[in-house]
C-alpha cells in the first residue's frame, strides 16, 4: 500500500510539473523593459498542429516533407562551427527553452540575482536576441589580476581595459576587495549564443569560472538562437543593453 501511495504520489508530481511547463509555453510571460511590454512565448500556427503531420512528411528527404505547410518549416545553416560538448564544466548546469523562461521570469522579480547574457559580438547581438538579454561579448571578459598598466601599449589601451571589467563587474554584482575577487553576491548568469555549434558562449563561462565565478551561479543554453528559433520563441530585435 505505501508503495502504491508513493507511486501515486510521484506520478501527481510529474503531471503537475509537465502541465505547468506547458502553461509556460502556451501562456509565455511579460516583462516590461524600459516601460515597453515583451511578451515572451512560443509562437504557434493553428496549420502546425494539425493530425495530418505524420512522420513521413514530417520527417521527409528534408527533414520536412512537401506536405507540411511552408509556415511550419524553418531552414537553417547545419555545417558551421564546431558541436559543442553538452556539459562544459563540472558544476554547471545546460539548460533548455523552458529553463530560459524561468529564468527571464525570475530576473523580472529579482533583477539583482538574475541575469540573461548574449555572449555573441556585438553585430549578432544587434540583429537580434532573446528578449531581456543583456549583451556582454565573450572577448570583453578579459580580467586578469596580474596585469598591471605596463602591460599595455599605451595609458588609454590601460584605462578602457579597467573601465570594461569594472563595468562587467558591477552588471555581474562581482565586488573587488584587497584579498581579491568577492562573488558572495554575484548574480547567476545564465548564458548563450548562436546554437550548438557556437563557441562564444563557452568562452565567456570558461573566462568566468578561471576569474573565480561560482560555477553554481552559471548556466548554459547550448542550443542558443538557433534552437530558439526553430521552436519560434518570441526575439528581440531593439537593442536593450550592451557593453561597448
């Protein structure tokens, strides 16, 4: 009897969590930047839900048969980049679509412990994003504690090196203190960039975990813009925020 309660039990809990990741992506969430509205959800055709899509068209020579109506197909560049490990760094965590949307709600309510990154170069930033994303290119994490002005060609290059992380730093709730770096209140980032097959991401976490940041604190979306588009989530093309 207990064995079935427990069953009972765990089975209650499974369906109460698919149903809300279901409601969070039929439903999507708000969130409100710079007094404009997002609405952040999976955009679906009533043509894309239809019995008819049975594995054959579906799964055709092209990966979608000419049965399939042309709203419902996306193509997308496949040969580029190299694929991406599915776990980079012991400690933190790679995440999906939903997680992103949970992670986007929780920012809205806690914006000083939350934090959505495009790690992409400024020009793939500026076409578009995931909205509420802020952009923090993968080269500008560059902070070394051993490098001092000598380093540098010239007093300027020396100044916009200090400005940049110090900027980062502050985004990111990183304090510096005489005994070094202090992340007791550094926000958990979570991270992304082209899809899969792209390496700005991973750079950045890599950067971020040899200054010391909690690998807790980090997550990874490694299927990035390309898997969001494919599952057509709302983009932002307006430029939010990036760091120069």
């Amino acid at each position: 009897m207990r064995k079935i309660l427990i069953y009972y039990l765990l089975f209650t809990i499974a369906l109460l969590a698919e149903n809300f990741l279901k409601n969070l992506q039929d439903n999507g969430i708000i969130v409100t930047k710079e007094g404009k509205s997002i609405h952040v959800k999976r955009q679906k055709n009533k043509l894309c839900t239809k019995e008819y899509l049975a594995p054959e068209p579906l799964f055709g020579s092209k990966y979608a048969g000419e049965d399939v109506p042309t709203v419902c197909k996306k193509s997308f560049v496949t040969h580029v980049g190299v694929i991406q490990p599915m776990h980079l760094i012991e400690g933190v965590k790679t995440v999906g679509e939903v997680e992103v949307l949970e992670h986007i709600k929780a920012s809205e309510k806690e914006p000083s412990k939350y934090l959505l990154i495009d790690a992409r170069a400024k020009q793939w930033f500026n076409q578009m994003t995931i909205p509420t994303a802020v952009n923090v290119p993968f080269n500008k994490i560059n902070y070394d504690v051993d490098l001092e002005e000598d380093d540098f060609k010239t007093h300027k290059e020396f100044q916009e090196y200090q400005k940049n992380y110090k900027e980062i730093f502050k985004l990111f709730g990183i304090k510096e203190t005489k005994e070094g770096l202090d992340f007791s209140k550094a926000k958990t980032l979570l991270l992304f960039c082209n899809g899969s097959w792209c390496s700005q991401s991973p750079n950045a976490i890599m950067s971020l975990v040899n200054i010391g940041y909690p690998t807790k604190k980090l997550l990874w979306y490694r299927g990035g813009m390309q898997d969001w588009l494919i599952y057509n989530f709302t983009v932002s093309k307006r430029e939010i925020k990036d760091i120069d």
